[in-house]
C-alpha cells in the first residue's frame, strides 16, 4: 500500500525531471531546438503526474489532503516551467519571422551617401602624416600678424622691395600696416624658434592670404605647409635629400626632384625646387635654402652653433597635380558635380 513517504518520494524525483528555467536573458538567448528539447521533457513529466491520482485513492484518509496538496504543487510548477519555455519559443519564432520578413529599404537612400573631406582637407592631412612619419612636429599659428612676424623676422626689413611680391592685405588695427593677414606660414616657423630650444623639426600648414586675382592657378586665399629644421651641422644637402625624401614618400618612386638657384630673402643659399613626373616634365613645386642667419638672430638662436634649412609649397597646388584637376577654381565653387568624384 501506497504511504505518503513514498508518495512525497515519487513527486520529488517527477520534479527533478522537469527543466530548470534560466533567467530571461539566457532563456532568450536559447536556439529554437533547445526550447523544443526543454518543452516536451517539462510536458512529459506534468503528463506522467496524471497516474499519481490512483495512488492518492490508496492512501489513509489524513494523507490524502496532503498528497493532494503536494501533487497540486508539483503540477502549478510543472506549467509555470511550460509556459516559461513556450513563451519564450513564441519569441525566437516571431523574430525568425521579423528576420524573414524584413524589408530592405536601402534603395530609398542609395542616393545619399555621407560627405566627405575636402581635396585640400585630404591634401594638408596627408602631407601632415607624411612629414610626421619622417619625424617633424605640427605648429600652427595666427593668421592675423603683425609686420615684425610677417616680414622683419624674416630678414625683410621696412621698404625691402621683396615685399612686393606679397601684395599684403592690411588689417585696420594699431599702427598703420602694422597688422596683417599672414602672406605666408612663416611667422609660424618664427613663433617656434622663439618657443623650443634647438634641434627643432617642425612643419606648419595653414591658411594664408594675398592680393591675388583668382586664376586656374592663383586664389587670393589659399593654403600653404612650410617645413623648418635647426640643429647642428645642418648642410644643403641634408635640404636636397629631405625633399628628395618627401617627393618619393608622397608622390612614389617613380618622382624624383631636383634644386634650382633662387632667391628668398629669408634664406642663403635659396633654392627653388621641382618634381620630375613620369611623363618626362618637370614642375615647380616650392622654395627652400638654408635659413639665413638674421632670421636666427632676430629669434635669439646662435647661428654659428645652429644652422637650419627651409622649405615650403602650396597645398592647394598640391592637390590640383595630384587628381590632375585643370582649374584652381573648381575647389571653391562649390559644384557637387565635381566634389562627389573625390
């Protein structure tokens, strides 16, 4: 005969068999199969309760309540456990169905697209990335300065006549032609002598400005990246294998550039230098020299312990030889016709 010992028994180990529920972010995360699995072992063990009624008919009068109880809560467990294991099933299969039914709107925007960097933004970031991995620094400066920065430093003393070939643009401010919009990213290169103590490899992009009339080769405003190296025993030939290294870096191996007398009055000896193409042509690019020993006086470094040389080119010009672009202009004109191509 049934004891409810052996009743109370029958129930704990039916109720092993029924599988432990995970919490809701593992139970989410089960694969379809799994949940089928889980389902039909908590269902299998909440059908084979139905034959313990015929025991609780066996039991003593006193023990029937309490077997009643215990099955009642056996089988309460039982279909919390199913309903947890369907509900989560209805899920995986309502976001199988999501996934098949998802629609793929991407042609109503495969017009758009997002924008981006300017030619002359790509330009200057490359050059920056080229000159960083040859070891320089970035410095940057003002683009409103003052006469001393601008053209004194610089070896350009009050009616020099070089200073013609700039065409400044004045500001209106202080002394009359005492401030300016930099016509070069020189005063840059002023700024950090005064600033670091030699050795010093810097390059300075940055905005810079004349009285230009815009042509296929010339903008009023436009952009230049000027390069400056002091330390000891410094040598021209140190300039000529820096920029031999920057053509190659930038360009390929199939550039090479070359040095042709010049004059700046910044430097001594001045150079300019141009770029063999692989067509055969050569084409200016820029100055440079060796950085003339008034500049390194006006900033209070020794130009018989320290020697240096200087280079600088446009950017923008830059950037127009290298997409082979006919027309300056065509940057500024702001023609989604022609900056979409880059």
């Amino acid at each position: 005969m049934t004891s409810i010992d052996s009743f109370r028994a029958d129930i704990d180990a039916l109720s092993a068999e029924l599988p432990a529920v995970p919490a809701a972010a593992d139970l989410d995360a089960m694969s379809g199969e799994q949940l089928e699995e889980s389902l039909a072992a908590a269902k299998a063990a909440r059908g084979r309760s139905g034959g313990f009624k015929k025991q609780i008919g066996e039991l003593d009068g006193s023990e029937r309540s309490e077997a009643g109880k215990l099955l009642g809560g056996f089988n309460q467990s039982a279909q919390a456990v199913i309903d947890a294991f369907a509900d989560a099933q209805q899920r995986v299969a309502r976001r199988a169905q999501l996934a098949t039914e998802r629609l793929d709107l991407s042609e109503v925007i495969s017009t758009r697209r997002r924008g981006s960097a300017h030619l002359v933004t790509q330009a200057w970031e490359r050059l920056e990335d080229v000159f960083v991995g040859m070891g320089y620094s970035v410095s940057e400066g003002p683009e409103i300065e003052s006469d001393w920065y601008n053209f004194e430093a610089l070896n350009f003393p009050a009616g020099h006549t070089a200073r013609d070939l700039f065409d400044t643009l004045y500001v209106n401010v202080g002394n009359p032609e005492s401030v300016l919009l930099r016509t070069h990213t020189s005063p840059v290169q002023v700024r950090t002598m005064q600033t670091t103590e030699p050795p010093i490899y810097t390059v300075s992009p940055g905005r810079v400005f004349r009285r230009d009339t815009a042509d296929a080769t010339h903008m009023p405003v436009f952009h230049q990246i000027e390069g400056l190296v002091i330390d000891r025993g410094v040598t021209l030939g140190d300039l000529a294998g820096t920029i031999e290294a920057f053509v190659t870096a930038y360009f390929g191996g199939s550039f090479t550039s070359r040095l042709r007398p010049s004059y700046f009055p910044f430097t001594e000896p001045s150079a300019e230098f141009d770029v063999l193409m692989p067509n055969g042509t050569w084409l200016e690019l820029g100055g440079c020299g060796m950085v003339h020993p008034n500049v390194l006086t006006n900033v209070g470094i020794d130009p018989e312990e320290w020697s240096g040389f200087a280079f600088g080119f446009g950017i923008d010009r830059l950037a127009l030889m290298r997409h082979g672009v006919d027309d300056l202009r065509e940057f500024y004109t702001n023609d989604l016709r022609f900056l979409e191509q880059f």
